[in-house]
C-alpha cells in the first residue's frame, strides 16, 4: 500500500535553509490522482499545510511561506521534497509528508497517508 | 484564510458514550458544482501521524468503524462517535478543502471520563 518517509537533518542552526526528503513507496509518484504535499505540526501553529507539488512539478504553496519555501519532485527516485530558506525557532516543527487526493473537477483535497513524521528543530 | 475552529478544546466521555464534537468554518466550502462539502476529519493518537476518517463531510474512509460519523453543511460541522471506545481516545481535526490555503482546526482532545 502507499506509504511515505520523511528524511532529513533534525537540527538546523537559525537563518540556514532546512531541507527535507519524502520517499514514495507502493504507489506511483506519477499519478494523475494525487498531489504530494508537505504539512508540518507545532504547538503553537498546531498543524500547517505548507504547500503541494504534481509529479509534473506544478506546485501551490502556503501565501504564508511561499516567499520562503521550494518543493520540487524526483520521478526517477519516487521523492519529492521541501527547502525552507531562512529558519528561525518558529520553523520548529514535527514535519510530516502527505498525500493530497486530487479531483479533476474540485482541485485539491484531503490526505491521505501521511508519513510518521520528523522532528525538525531550528537552533545554534 | 478560511478559518476552522473546533469546539469543545477537550471533551471527556465515559465508555459506551456518545461523544460529539463541533467545527465550524469562517466561510462556506460547499461546493455548488457537486453540492459537497470540502471538510475532512482526522484522528491523531500520541506519537503518529493524523489519519483521515472522513471526507466530504461524511464519507468514511474504507476500514473505519461505523461508530464514526460526520455530518452538516455550509459553514457548520460535526464529528459523532456513537459509543466511545478506549481506542478511541486521540485528538481530532477538522480541515477545509474549499480553497488555499488549506486549513485544519485546532483540535480536540478526545479523553475518558
């Protein structure tokens, strides 16, 4: 079944760029019916959509961080992953990968699954 | 933005019990193409990630026990567990799939009493 796993360093010091990994197994990251997006989930922001990319490489990001944030995708390596520029302490975060269903007619929707999880943690 | 906001913050049910809780959206998210409402509910227990339960308001995800239901329209929403189960103890969330950014309620946490 689809499953998703996040990697990448868990600590990066203030003003660096955190950059994360998300590895697609037992589906095709070339499908027509979903988006891959990133989400992440603190306590203070409880949980945040960051933004979505199609295997194609279109991609919609969060107004909030778009100014700060790149996703890209690999089909030949089935990964897709996240580069936020500029961390400070509030980019501390569990940062998680999904997958967004994707209805022709209705654009964007839900997601489903979610990988387990990083813990990302901005600090010198 | 749309704005979710779930109510109660914390709810405590006893075993067997209905437990209900609320979410309500700062605009309407339904959509008069399919007249559906663009609202999913998660449950999330300690140290894993939310799962979906239901989308469109009040579809059940395949493999979800039938003690889990949602309903409403427009810009008020419910999340029904019929009789409360121990495994069933976890934080909810609403999230509105209407328009970007897409957006999540603050959660509930689900307790027995």
């Amino acid at each position: 079944q689809l499953q998703l796993q996040e990697s990448g360093p868990g600590l990066v010091k203030p003003s660096e760029t955190l950059s994360l990994t998300c590895t697609v197994s037992g589906a095709s990251i070339t499908s027509s019916n979903y988006y891959w997006a990133w989400i992440r989930q603190s306590p203070g922001k409880g949980l945040e959509w960051i933004g979505s990319i199609f295997f194609t490489g279109s991609t919609i990001y969060n107004p909030s961080l778009q100014s700060r944030v790149t996703i890209s995708v690999d089909t030949s390596k089935k990964e897709f992953s996240l580069q936020l520029t500029s961390a400070t302490a509030a980019d501390t975060a569990v940062y998680y990968c999904a997958t967004q269903y994707y209805d022709f007619l209705t654009g964007l929707k839900w997601f489903d699954p979610w990988g387990q999880g990083t813990l990302v943690t901005v600090s010198s | 933005d749309i704005v979710m906001t779930q109510s109660p913050d914390s709810l405590a049910v006893s075993l067997g019990e209905r437990a209900t809780i609320n979410c309500k959206s700062s605009h309407g998210i339904l959509y008069t193409s399919n007249n559906k409402n663009c609202l999913a509910w998660y449950q999330q227990k300690p140290g894993l990630p939310p799962q979906l339960l239901i989308y469109w308001a009040s579809i059940r995800e395949s493999g979800v026990p039938d003690r889990f239901s949602g309903s409403g329209s427009g810009t008020d929403f419910t999340l029904t567990i019929s009789s409360l189960q121990a495994e069933d103890v976890a934080v909810y969330y609403c999230q509105q799939c209407y328009s970007t950014p897409y957006t999540f309620g603050q959660g509930t946490k689900l307790e027995i009493k």
